[in-house]
C-alpha cells in the first residue's frame, strides 16, 4: 500500500499510528515480520 493509503487507514483506526519499515515493502508480514509482529501486539496490548 502507498504510504499516502496507509496514512489514511491509521487515520481511520482507533488507536493506531502508523509505522513504516525502512527497506519492507507490500509483504511486510513475511519480509518485516519480527518488527511487525512487535508493532502489532504492541497495538493490541494499548
């Protein structure tokens, strides 16, 4: 997603804010995955 998008999405999520990973792009769960699980569950723990 374009950065322009995901501001968008984070805007429209309670809570959220957004995080972009130097270096991973579209697949971030498999090219990110330790740096967005951590982002996610601290998501969910707040």
């Amino acid at each position: 997603m374009p950065a322009a998008g995901a501001e968008v999405l984070a805007d429209r999520v309670p809570g959220a804010r957004l995080v972009l990973l130097p270096g991973v792009r579209h697949g971030c769960v498999a090219e990110g995955r330790t740096e967005v699980a951590r982002h996610v569950l601290q998501h969910l723990a707040a």
